[in-house]
C-alpha cells in the first residue's frame, strides 16, 4: 500500500519517528532504528559536537535517515532560536523540531515561549515542527503560525503513560490540515497503535524503545503496530455500542414440538 505523509512537501513512508538518546549503546540503537524501519531520526543537538573531527553519530545516521535536529534544553526562545541556528549551519537542513520546556523535572512544553519562538523561526524560515501541550487551541496557533506540523505530546517525556487525552488528540487531528505527530508519552506498541488509530500522521517515541528490556525485539513491535493503527483507522472502525448480534435469524432452525 503506498501511503505516503508530506512534512513541508518532503514525502515519507514511515510513520515512525526516533529518538537517539538512552540506548544501551550505539550498536543496539543503530539495530533498534534498522528494525523499525523509521526514515527519520531525531538528535538533540546539545548532545553532539558540531565540530569537524572523526565520525560522530550523526554522519553515520546520515547515511541512512533522515536526521531531525531538535532544541531539547532550551527554556528560551533565544536559547531554542540559537540552537535551531546552529543546526542549520552544521546539518544543512531548515527542519527543527523545536522544544522549549519549563523545567528539568516534567520537560513539558512552555506555551508562553513556544509560540513566539516558533514564530521567529518561521520567519527566518525554517520547517517548524513543535513539541506542545494536547491543547488543540495551542496546535492551532502553531498551525495559523505557520509551522510544518503540529507535535502534541500524548503524556509526560518518558512517562510511558500513553494516549492520556484521546478525546482532545482527536480534535487536534479533526481541526488540523498539517501532519499530527504524537510527541512523548508511548510507552508499549498498543499506545503507538491508539494514536495511529485516532487518525495521527505519525508518532514520535524514544524511550519506550531505548529503555525496553529488549529495545530491539520493542523497535520491531512499534513499526508494526503503527501499520496496524494506521491501517485500523483507513478502514474505519465499527462505532461503538452495546451488544448486537453478528448473525441474523434468517434460517434459523427452530425445534418442533410434539404433541
């Protein structure tokens, strides 16, 4: 089935998206990432040198995917804008996805500083895809702003929660004419399957993958479960209801009575 998804008019074919951090090694990371057959991958750009020495992990994920780089870290946006920056002059690429937190205990997005340093960046063009709250109103803003896509998060970075509020992600994708992408909070392969379901472009995930026992055996079962939400939402689900029968009576053999 060719089902592609468009992000600033460049197209992919897997909805999965990576992570780079808290793998075992580089060796279980680069298999995790082969096995779930993921395109793009995202790498915070204050774990990297961006000086030119050697292989660093990011020419040798170059390679292969498509890399992703993202402000994680950064509570302002002259921090995030700096960043984004600096990406764009050592990875030659206008896409960021931009994260402004509040603080190091709950890293959930700063609404208040996310907005206008989205706003900078896509004046200074750059294809903006922001980490942010459930908020539909907020994903909307972003969208009027002109970001590339929306990224709301499903819980807490590493909470391993889920889909917490399926009726707002639902809105998000129902109100949105960019791509949605669950951004934190996946913890198993029936939490990216949900998301799928519910009509999301894509999902985002890293430590559901990174910290499972198994990371490699967890990669293989987040690509599959994204093709199973995503197939499950373009066939269409039966609305719920209570019991009915799957049969009706037609033919059906009735015993007679002896007199």
């Amino acid at each position: 089935m060719d089902d592609f998804f468009l992000i600033a008019k460049k197209k992919f074919k897997s909805r999965l998206l990576m992570g780079t951090s808290r793998y075992p090694n580089y060796q279980v990371m680069l298999e995790s990432l082969k096995i779930a057959k993921t395109e793009i991958v995202t790498v915070a750009i204050r774990r990297i040198s961006l000086k030119k020495y050697n292989e660093n992990i990011v020419d040798i994920l170059k390679k292969k995917y498509f890399i992703l780089p993202n402000t994680a870290g950064c509570y302002t946006v002259k921090e995030a804008v700096l960043t984004a920056e600096l990406a764009r002059e050592a990875l030659k690429t206008n896409f960021v996805k931009l994260e402004v937190i509040g603080n190091d205990e709950d890293l959930l997005p700063d609404t208040e500083n996310l907005i206008p340093a989205a706003k900078e960046l896509v004046k200074k063009k750059f294809n903006v895809l922001p980490y942010c709250t459930d908020d539909p109103l907020v994903c909307k803003k972003l969208e009027d702003i002109g970001c590339a896509a929306v990224m709301p998060l499903a819980a807490p970075i590493g909470s391993g929660l889920g889909v917490l509020n399926k009726n707002n992600i639902k809105i998000i994708v129902e109100k949105s004419t960019v791509p949605v992408i669950i951004d934190a909070g996946v913890g198993t392969a029936s939490d990216a399957a949900i998301a799928m379901e519910l009509g999301c472009d894509g999902v985002l995930l890293n430590t559901a993958v990174a910290e499972a026992d198994d990371p490699i055996l967890m990669a293989s079962a987040m690509s599959k479960a994204i093709e199973a939400g995503r197939s499950a939402f373009l066939a269409g689900r039966i609305p719920k209801s209570f019991a009915k029968n799957s049969t009706t009576n037609s033919g059906k053999i009735s015993l007679i009575k002896k007199n």
